[in-house]
C-alpha cells in the first residue's frame, strides 16, 4: 500500500489601512532588478495562477467568492516538485509552467525571488514562510531536505506523528506565522499519513491614499440573479492609476511606498463577471498592467468586504495536467524516498482576507456605476464597485501575481 504525502498550502492575506503618508517624503517604489530566469519564473507563476483561477471558478456552482495565492501553491508545490521524478515530475513542471532549465537554476530563481519580494517595501509587513514535517521513524533523503532548506528556507521537523500534541506543534506554526488569522489547518494525522509541506504567505499593506470612515454608507450592490443588497460602501477621490479594457475597466491602489498594490478589475454590465474571468490569461495580465501608466482623478466607492476561502485542489490540478501526483500507482516521488510508495493525497488551499478603512473590520470592494464617462481632467472618473468584480495583488516593479480573487457578495 502507498504511503500518503501530503500537500497543505496556507496563506492568510489581513490588509490594513492608514491615513496616507507624506507625499514629500515618500521615496516611491523601489526598483527591482530580475534576472532572465526570474523573469520567466514570474511569468510562470501568473500563467499558472490565472489556469488555477480560472479552473477554480468554472468548477463553483453556484459562483462564490473565490480567493486564492497562485505564489503561495506554485510554491507549495515546487517544495514537492523538487522530489518528483519521471513523468510525475515532467507534469508538474508542465503545469508550473517551469522553463527548461536544470534545479539549481530554477530554485535559485525562486530563492531570490523570495528575498526581493520580502524586502521590497519596508511599509508593508510580508512573509513567506515554509516547512515539511514528516513521521520520525520515515527515511527522506537528505538532498530533498537540503534542498528546500537552501532555496525555500523551510523549517524541517521529524516528529512523532502518534503523539496526539503534534497537531498542536503544527498548528501553532501555522498560527505564528499568519499573526493567528489561521489558527488551525490540521484536524488529525492518519497512519498512512507521512509528511506535511506547509506554505503560509502573509501580507499586511497599508493603504498609500485613505479611505475616510466618515465617508462609509450603506450603497446598492447588484448580485448576479438581480438581487440588491445594501452593504457598507468605501468612498475616497484622488489620483490613480487606472485603464479601460475591452468590456470591463481597473482601477490601481498602492500600498505604502508603491510597490505593492490592489487592482479591481470591474465589467461592464454586457461582460459580467464571467466574461471578465475569461478573458484572464498571463498575456492579458501583462497587457493590463502595462497600460497602469498615467493616472486619473477617480471617485473611488469600494464595499467592504471580508470572507475566507477553503478548497481542495486535486482534482482541480489534475485537470490542469497535474495526474500522476495524485495517482497511487503512477506517482514517482523517489526524491524523497527511493521505496517509490508516496503520491500525494491531498491538496488543501485555505485563505483568510479582511478589509476596511482602519484594517481590523472586514473589507469590500465597491462599484456603483461601471458607464465610461468622457474625458475631462478636472472631472473624476466613477469608479463605483457595485456588482461582481475581480481583485488582484501584485507587486509592481516584478509584477509578481500574489494574490486573486472574485467577490460576488461582499
């Protein structure tokens, strides 16, 4: 009988907001440099993020909100990729959407990665964490945990799976490392269960342009089936970047120095939002974001909103190509260990997010009018989140998707 490895990704996303910060003094967004290989290695990770989303959405019935990292399970799945072999290991570079360079490249390519988007802003507090626990008594090779102590940093722990207090051991990891908005990930510890792969991401930004509480009031949301609802609706007026797309239109927000920003992506009514998500791929990411240039006076109105997100993604990564991972018989994981008995099991994406004008209260994206109004400079542009949109978290100078998500009702 195989033994189960178990794949558990965690990332936790509280935002918090601020009264916005001395323009004079404000340095700007810091200018990261990639390599090529990072650059294809970014480029990887939002092609495989928007795949993810997309597969992710088709499968909800009926829509729900959706909120997912594509950094954190492309990173999760990356610790294990580097003990896949064979064709195991093929399809998951295939879905990763690795180049075709040897491990060492790649995984220094991440490596660095993780370090620029760490320290990319000092006003934003980020991590990126990552750990494998496994059974005491189970040999792994020592080149697979070296290797994802080198590159990824990962905490490594052979612990006794039958004492009943290693849940708590893990758990209070998970707890620590998302500032407690995840407290919990594991509920029990099979016996065919062998080891654990834990990714968490945290990020808590600060808004560069305040909304003001004073400004908060119950506005109109249209949900999908024509329903209204009145929520608690943002509202602030500035300078933003901002673009028009065929059917639908984003809105950039920065977080403290720049580097880092919230894009809402709002349809017009003929798209919807399911038009929006299909037209979402790395080639219309790259478009969106390269056309984020200019600003415009923008009346922004923004719900709050706030929700988590608990899925599983095996099926879901199987339909994207990912089959011989989650196959008893055909999963090659002799990297970890050459007895050739290991698949994984499971897969378990779970998410946290909250947003509001002073960062402790749930948070909500707003839009009450999606018309294009004509050009004027001394006119803002409504920008009213009242309907079903999409957000996105980026950092800007790599244009490293982070985070994704769909709010159908904040």
């Amino acid at each position: 009988m195989k033994k189960y490895l178990v794949l558990i990704l965690l990332f936790v996303l509280p935002l918090f907001s601020c009264s916005e910060k001395d323009e004079g003094s404000d340095p700007g967004p810091k200018k990261i440099t990639l390599t090529p290989e990072q650059v294809e290695i970014v480029e990887g990770i939002n092609a495989f993020g928007f795949d993810l989303f997309i597969e992710i959405a088709d499968s909800e019935d009926p829509p729900d909100n959706i909120f997912i990292s594509p950094l954190s399970v492309h990173m999760a799945l990356s610790m294990a990729w580097n003990g896949a072999a064979g064709n195991t290991r093929e399809e998951m570079m295939e879905v990763l959407n690795y180049p075709a360079y040897d491990d060492e490249k790649i995984n220094s390519a991440i490596k660095k990665l993780i370090e620029d988007l760490l320290s990319a802003d000092e006003k934003v507090e980020s991590g990126i964490a990552n750990s494998i626990w496994y059974r005491d008594d189970f040999t792994v090779k020592d080149d697979f945990l070296e290797v994802n102590m080198e590159f990824f940093n990962a905490l490594v722990n052979a612990i006794d799976f039958e004492d009943p207090e290693t849940i708590d051991v893990i758990n209070h990891w998970v707890a620590e490392m998302t500032n407690n908005r995840i407290e919990e990930i594991i509920d029990n510890i099979e016996p065919e269960h062998v080891m654990f792969l834990i990714n968490a991401v945290y990020f808590s930004g600060i808004w560069h342009k305040e909304f003001v509480e004073e400004n908060t009031e119950e506005r109109s949301f249209y949900l999908p089936g024509g329903e209204v609802k009145e929520v608690m609706t943002m509202e602030t007026e500035g300078e933003f970047p901002y673009t028009v797309r065929d059917g639908y239109r984003v809105v950039e927000l920065p977080y403290g120095h720049g580097n880092y920003c919230m894009l809402i992506l709002l349809p017009d009514p003929e798209t919807g939002i399911e038009g929006l998500t299909g037209k979402l791929d790395n080639r219309e990411w790259k478009e969106i974001t390269g056309s984020l240039n200019g600003k415009r006076n923008i009346n922004l109105r923004l719900p709050r909103f706030t929700f988590d997100f608990d899925t599983e993604l095996e099926d879901i990564l199987a339909a994207l190509g990912m089959e011989d991972a989650f196959n008893e018989q055909n999963a090659d994981f002799t990297r970890i260990n050459a007895g050739g008995d290991l698949y994984i099991s499971r897969v378990r994406h779970k998410s946290f997010i909250e947003v509001n004008e002073e960062g402790t209260e749930a948070a909500a994206v707003t839009s009450v009018e999606v018309g294009v109004v004509s050009y004027d400079p001394d006119r803002p542009v409504a920008f009213h989140v009242n309907r079903p949109f999409l957000f996105a978290i980026r950092e800007k100078t790599t244009n490293t998707l982070l985070f994704l998500g769909r709010v159908m009702e904040p």
